[in-house]
C-alpha cells in the first residue's frame, strides 16, 4: 500500500507520513459550549467536570452526559448505561444520532421533566463536518432550547467529527481507544491506513486487499469492499516505468459492502492492476 491522507492503494510498496497528533476527544469544544432557552435562559453543553459526549460508529450513535442551566439545573442526555436508547420505557431513553446528523429521542431534566430533540416541528441537527449542532429541543415545561443563534452570538459545536493532520476523525479514534493516528496496529500498518480503509484495526484478518484477479475476459479484480468507502481501479503495463491509469468507468465506485469487484474491458498487452480506497467519491 501506498499511503496518501485520503487514500490507499493496493500496492507493492508500504509507505508512511509523520504528524504531530493532538488527543481524539469525542465532546464539546469549550469555546462554543452555550445553548438559549427562551424562558430559562443559558444551558451550558460542558459545564465543570460533565458535559455531552457523542458516541458514532460511522452509521449511527448517540449522545449521553450532562448539561447544566443556572435556572433549570442538570438536564441528562440518556440513560444508564449508554444507546442508543429506545425511547420505550423509564429506564431506556435518551438522544440518538443517525448517519445524516439527525437527532432524536428524549432528554431528561430533574426541574423540568422530558426534553425532545426531534417534535414534530423542529429538529435538532449536528453538522458531521463542522460538528456544529443546530434547530430546537422542546420541553413542555421550559419551552424551546436553541442550539445555534446568529455567528457569532451563542452555538453548541462537538469535536467528534474534527480530524487529526492525516484525516483520522476523532470519533474513529476514540471509537478504538487510540491515541496516534501513525500508531502501528496488529497487522504493522499505521492506524489511519484501517480508517480510509474502514477495516478493523483491532482484527488481523480485516484488511483491504485483492483477493483474486480473473483473466476470464473481462479481467475481474475482486477485493472486499465496504459500503461507506470508493474504490478505483488502476492500471500499468511496466512496474518500473511509466504511470498509474484508471481505467474507464471504474472511477469513484461505491462499494456493495462484502466481496466487490472492477472489471477492465481492454484486450491487449500485460498489464500490472491496484485498487485505490477512498473516504468520498
């Protein structure tokens, strides 16, 4: 493999790049931490020792923690032990997140009773690049709680989705307990390779390769891919000189998400192949 901060390439050689790494933290940023609450005023998202922690997969997740409200006291974002919660009973409840930044479901304040994220006429959001939350919660007995006003007067922004210099998101990070992104894992591979890959950098056996190629016209290269990641085909004729080619229509590929492959239609001389793996088409 080939290394490139957004990419991998199914490749002869390794190679790797040096950064300086800062800690993968999964909650509020402390300097945009305040959120409006019309009748009961400011509610704030990392308080003193507490505060929101989102936890993502990379498909959904949810939120848990405390926030605090000098006129409303703490409100408690889920249940005991952690979601996602099914919002069915007085011991499952809490805020959900889905793969498009929606939240939903219930928080609870002590003073002040259930809170929803998601009522039936306004919707809180978080920006998956950003990390910035936006819309209303509503409580019956508080009134509506907004997470975003006009820059640069109040908002509430995670950190989850920031990334480390070669593009790791701080939620892989955490989601894996690790620390450096340059980290060499189980399979002796730097630990950001497993993120572009979205393989499992805790399993040996889960790892970005070809798996076969058939010669049987059209020439198949066949890899396990998965559904979140785009893969290119490429080709050469010579190892030792000339350029890397994708080839025609095998460019940005979603993956099926399991066994996957790239087909090259072209007949002629020999040719050298490698998959390339990337984050966004």
């Amino acid at each position: 493999m080939i290394a490139k901060s957004k990419s991998l390439l199914l490749a002869p050689t390794l190679g790797f790049l040096l950064s300086t790494t800062t800690w993968a933290s999964t909650g509020i940023d402390p300097t945009n931490k305040l959120a409006w609450a019309e009748n009961t005023g400011w509610v704030n998202a990392s308080p003193t020792n507490q505060g929101i922690t989102i936890h993502y997969n990379g498909t959904s997740g949810y939120l848990s923690g405390l926030t605090w409200g000098e006129n409303i006291g703490w409100i408690k974002l889920g249940s005991d032990p952690g979601g996602p919660y099914a919002n069915t009973t007085a011991t499952d409840w809490g805020v959900n997140l889905n793969a498009a930044g929606n939240l939903s479901g219930l928080a609870w304040g002590e003073n002040i009773g259930w809170i929803k994220f998601n009522s039936a006429s306004n919707q809180v959001t978080i920006n998956m690049i950003t990390g910035t939350f936006d819309g209303y919660a509503w409580g019956e007995n508080m009134g509506w709680i907004h997470f975003r006003g006009t820059a640069p007067d109040y908002n509430v922004r995670t950190i989850a989705f920031d990334t480390q210099s070669l593009g790791t998101p701080n939620w892989w990070m955490t989601q894996y307990g690790i620390s450096d992104e340059n980290n060499f894992g189980v399979k002796g591979t730097p630990l950001w390779q497993d993120y572009v890959a979205d393989t499992d950098p805790t399993n040996p056996a889960s790892r970005f390769q070809i798996s076969v190629i058939s010669n049987i016209s059209p020439l198949t290269v066949y890899f396990p891919s998965s559904s979140r990641r785009y893969y290119t085909l490429q080709r050469r004729e010579n190892l030792q000189t000339g350029i890397w080619s994708n080839v025609t229509d095998q460019i940005g590929v979603r993956g099926v998400g399991g066994l996957d492959s790239l087909q090259d239609t072209t007949t002629g001389s020999q040719q050298f192949y490698r998959v390339e793996v990337n984050v966004s088409p």
